[in-house]
C-alpha cells in the first residue's frame, strides 16, 4: 500500500512531456559511500506523459488494493487473536467458500489461502520451487562437483558418488555466492542505527529485528524414474568446518529451519537480482534507446518493442523511489535482510558479468547452468514450457521482421535501426553489453527482437507472478529471518515454537515504542502482512499477455501475429492439459507461462 501510495503521489508530481529521454547512472548508496553503482544505466529524472500508466490501469491497480485491505480487514482479528504466531499466519487468508458447511462460494475472498499452506513443510515442495517457483534461475546441472561444490560437500558424500551422479546427469545445485560476498550481515534498517535521539524518551533507537542471512550451498538428486528433485544436502556456512545438513542427520524441525534458511537466501537473490535486476533495470536503456531513435523516427520496428515497454518506466521510477529508495522507510531495507546499500551491490555485480544474448536469450542462459540440449529433465516446467515460448516469440520476430525489410541490404542501409544499435551500446548511453552495435543482416535483428521480447514476457512472468503463491504465506518463502542458528534451542522439541516466535518475519509486536513511531518510521511491526499485502499487488493480472495484442498489429505485422496467436493457442492447450493432470494428482500446476497469462511487457 505505501508503494502504491508513493506511485500515486510520484505520478502528480512529476510527470513531464519530452521528445528524449536522458540517461543516468545509479549513485553509491550513502550507507556503502565508496562501493561504485554507476554500471547500470537509468532514465534520468521522470518519465515523459506519455509513458505514464493508463487511468484505467491505475484504476485496476486501485482496486486491487481496496479489495487487498477489505479482506485484511476481515483477517486481521484472527491473525492477532490467534491461539499462536504459527496460527496468526495460517489466519491471514479469507475462507474460499461460507455458509453451512461451505455451500456457498466467498464472494470476498481475495486473499486466498496459498497452496504452500498445506505443503511447505515437505521435501518436495521445497525441491519444487528451484524447477517451477519464483526462481527457477538459480539452479544448475553439476558438471565438475570437486570445483562447483564445496570441499565441505564433497567430503561429506564422497567424490565418487557425486561423479557417478555427475555422470548420468542426476546431481544439481544452487550456490548463493554473490551474498557471500556482501559484508554487512546481520543487516537492519537503513539510516535506524545512525538515528540516536528516535528511541524512547529521546533515547538512542533500539536495534529493531536485525535481520540474519546466509549463503547456502545446496545439492539435489534427481530421479528420472519418478521425474522429481530431491534434496541431497545443504550447507549454511562458508567455512572449512561448515557442517553439511541432510534430512537423516537433523531433528525434524532443525532440518525445517534449514531449509528455511535456504529459501531466504533464494527470496533475496530472486526479487532483487533475478526479478528487478535481470527484468525490470535490465529492460530500462532498451526502452529509452529505442524510445530515442525509433519512436523518434515512428519506424515500423517500433510497433513490435512498443508492446514490449508498456509501462515498464514509470514502474521502475516508482521502484526507485519506495522499494530502493536510498532513505528511511524503503521496502527493501525493513524487508531485506541485506538491505538496499547491498541490494544494489548485487544488482551492480549483475551487470558487471552481463551479455545481451547470452544472459537473457534463453537457451544460452539455460546452457549457462548446464542445462543443454543432451540434458532432458521433463520436471523442469520454467524451461519447458519456457522453450516453447522462446521458440514463438522467435517465430513471430522472424516473420514480422520479413514484412519490414525486404531484403538484408534493406537492413544495413536503414539509418534509424543503426542508430538504435549505436545508442544501446554507446558506453555514455544504453551501454548494453553483448547488444549488436550494428545491423548487418534480417537474422540478427529477428534475434533481438526475440530476446527483447522473451525477458518482458516469459522472463518477467516467470519470476514475478508465482509470488502471491509463495512469498503469500510467509513461512513458505520469507523475504527475510530474524534469527539465526545462534540462538536456536538445542532441543528438537522446543525449535518450531522458536521459529515461529522468533525466526520469522514478524505479524504483529506489542512494542508501544514501535507501534507509535511506524507512522513517521517503517518498522517490520506487520513485516509479514506488509509482503502479502505487497506480493498480492505485484500479481495483478495484466489486460496486455501476449495472446491478446490483435488490436496493436492492425497495420502492421498482421499475418505475422494471426500466425503467432496460432501456435501461442497450442502453447496454452498442452499446459492447461497438463495442469488438468496436475491437479488430479493433487500437485501444484504451472500456469506462468501460459501465454493467457503472460503480458508483453513489464506491465507491474
């Protein structure tokens, strides 16, 4: 609600109507001052009118929001009410169906209890999320364990089994090294521990929840008789004598802290790098290139990018100001275990290793992982379905580039795309790394459009709209833990209450202190109601998916996109037939990708 606040008040003030946009770069964050940002580049200032959301978009969105709070409204009783903090998450969705023995379908409910609600505890559906959850792009196919893994991992199962795993393709992993390499842990809010008169009675302020992260190292087993990853093995702690956690070795609710501890690590490295870094940043000087020169130039080719950078600036301007804003009271700092400062580092050292076709062009960046064409894993839905799409959207690219140019002379000689080409990667400009910095031939430019237009549909849906499903109920993926193995009960027995009390991003506090400064000073009172609330808006349906565009190919591109719609319907048919024998074996379905629910562009 406070993002959606700060967009509105964003929007009045300061919209702008302009023929070119300007770039910018990241400045150092004020708690980082001598760690460099200045990689990545940016819109300068606000985004022109014309770039502004639609007042019936902003009507959706506001209307989502009212039916959000309506429904906390009717939650919140329940949630601070509760027997205990493990029921106070279990209450804070609405009841499907009301009435006598649930006869009669809710018509308010629209917090929905999540699917993880009844499965976050198992193996499975921890397995699960790294193939078909909100970030299915941090695993990866072991190819040399003595050098992917650690020494700890290694000795701990043995090199010859992990190579003989190796061998028939079987061992996976996920290694979260970047936050490894971030210095300031644990982590609390942003400027709090320079304020020294916020605290009671002018006091100096208390240390509020720090917030404790990881960097895990995971192994997984795959068996391709029952088409499904298990967990082999995970490692917390990057030190010689880390120790190894396995589900025979653990108390049933040590391993379940664990596994937690993991999936907070992956929460960070998802929303910050992996969804606002690699989608959301990344797409920026695309879209003020071609904004610059093909707009500019109303060139035909802008008919194609148009769908793919609705709304996308004025998202990330408002990004900018609430979620990583560089002041008190953004998201990422009371949410973040890692906190804004370090939030950008990681998104910085994205970029730094960054390559057009390689990181965002799909098999490339899946052959990155292991993951080539020898390598069949049908439980891999993200790449699945994924490839179908790719291969769509390169279809539509090919086609609708053959009704612009007639020829690859025709190509070369067309100022206004070399233009293009020259801004995206001019250092002072776009500076995309791995962009062409001309074109040369109909190909090449086929192939841009396709890997523009997969990182704003494909890319972007899969990562963002699978989050109401799970960061909605907080135990299942946490943004963020407030303990960690230091303080943990020896006890097995005693270790879930712990966790629920103490681990877990916070519902509700009886803190007067906190209570009463939360209005001029974010605190993670509701830190846990706060990440429904957010993850509920941020999948919003979109009214723009990629099987709903006729309308905006009516003089150009026509018989390119009827073709497209084509193979797109075949496309939704597998996946809903699949999904339909999903649910009949009481598993999760994975309906991201199906173009019925994949906008074009970063729409939210």
């Amino acid at each position: 609600f406070r993002t959606a606040l700060s967009l509105m008040r964003l929007l009045r003030s300061g919209i702008r109507k302009i023929k070119v946009l300007d770039y910018d770069t990241y400045t150092n964050h004020p708690e980082f001052p001598d760690v460099d940002l200045s990689l990545m580049k940016m819109m300068d200032g606000a985004p022109p009118i014309n770039e502004v959301l639609s007042p019936r978009k902003l009507g959706r969105l506001i209307l989502r929001i009212l039916k959000t709070q309506l429904a906390l409204d009717t939650v919140l009783d329940g949630v601070n009410n509760a027997s205990s903090q493990e029921e106070a998450y279990k209450a804070c969705f609405t009841k499907p169906r009301i009435g006598w023995f649930g006869i009669l379908p809710n018509p308010q409910n629209f917090l929905p209890p999540p699917y993880a609600v009844d499965n976050w505890e198992k193996d499975s559906e921890f397995a699960r999320q790294f193939f078909c959850g909100t970030n299915p792009l941090m695993i990866e196919v072991a190819k040399d364990p003595e050098k992917q893994l650690s020494k700890n991992i290694v000795n701990h199962f043995g090199k010859n089994k992990l190579q003989e795993l190796t061998d028939k393709n079987q061992l996976l992993f996920v290694s979260y090294d970047d936050l490894a390499d971030l210095k300031v842990n644990p982590h609390q809010m942003f400027p709090l521990p320079m304020n020294d008169e916020s605290g009671p009675d002018g006091g100096p302020a208390p240390q509020v929840h720090p917030k404790f992260f990881y960097a895990p190292i995971v192994a997984f087993t795959y068996d391709y008789d029952k088409d499904e990853l298990d967990v082999l093995g995970i490692q917390l702690e990057r030190t010689d004598d880390a120790r190894v956690y396995t589900k025979n070795t653990c108390g049933e609710n040590e391993w379940l802290v664990v596994k937690c501890q993991v999936i907070a690590a992956d929460s960070n490295m998802h929303q910050w790098v992996n969804h606002l870094g690699k989608t959301h940043f990344t797409m920026e000087p695309h879209i003020i290139a071609s904004y610059n020169t093909l707009r500019q130039a109303r060139h035909p080719l802008y008919t194609f990018l148009r769908q793919t950078s609705r709304d996308t600036l004025v998202l990330n301007w408002a990004a900018r100001g609430s979620l990583v804003k560089y002041d008190a009271n953004a998201f990422g700092d009371y949410q973040s275990p890692v906190g804004v400062g370090q939030v950008m580092q990681l998104i910085n050292k994205m970029w730094s290793r960054y390559s057009f076709f390689e990181s965002t062009g799909l098999p490339n960046e899946l052959a990155s992982r292991g993951f080539t064409e020898d390598v069949q894993i049908p439980a891999y839905l993200y790449r699945e379905d994924g490839m179908k799409l790719w291969n769509a959207i390169g279809g539509f690219a090919t086609d609708f580039v053959d009704e612009v140019f007639d020829s690859d002379e025709a190509v070369a000689s067309d100022e206004v795309v070399q233009e293009w080409a020259k801004e995206t990667t001019d250092p002072d400009k776009g500076d995309v790394k791995g962009f062409p910095t001309s074109f040369e031939d109909k190909e090449t430019v086929a192939k841009v459009l396709q890997t523009i237009m997969w990182m704003t549909s494909g890319l972007h849906a899969a990562v963002n709209f699978p989050q109401y499903e799970e960061y909605g109920y907080v135990p299942h993926k946490p943004l963020h833990l407030c303990a960690d193995f230091s303080t943990m009960p020896e006890d097995d027995a005693e270790i879930r209450e712990w966790m629920f009390e103490n681990m877990f991003p916070h519902i509700n506090t009886d803190d007067d202190w906190l209570r009463e400064s939360a209005n001029t000073l974010v605190t993670d009172e509701h830190a846990a109601i706060d990440s429904l609330a957010m993850v509920r808006l941020l999948t919003t349906p979109s009214r723009n998916c990629l099987d709903n565009l006729s309308d905006r190919f009516e003089k150009i591109g026509t018989e390119a996109y009827d073709k497209f719609l084509k193979n797109l319907n075949v496309i939704s048919e597998e996946i809903e037939a699949r999904n339909d024998e999903a649910e009949k074996a009481n598993k999760a379905p994975y309906n991201y990708l199906n173009p019925s629910n994949v906008p074009s562009s970063i729409d939210i």
